[in-house]
C-alpha cells in the first residue's frame, strides 16, 4: 500500500481527509469510464 502513495509526500494513507477525497475522486473516475465504456 505504501507504493502506491509514494509518488506524493503530501498525500497519503496517514492523511485521512486526502486519503478519503482520493478513494472517493478515484471511485468516480472508475464510474466515468465505465459508462463512456459502454
């Protein structure tokens, strides 16, 4: 899991309002493209 933030100091897991804002812009980007995909 560490990885996956490292490309940002400024934002990660041990931040929890970013960490939050990033599953949910992540979560709605995921549903974006599966609608454009269809």
């Amino acid at each position: 899991m560490g990885q996956i933030f490292t490309f940002n100091e400024n934002f990660g897991p041990w931040n929890t309002e970013n960490f939050i804002v990033y599953i949910l812009t992540a979560y709605q980007i995921n549903i974006v493209v599966k609608i454009r995909g269809r």
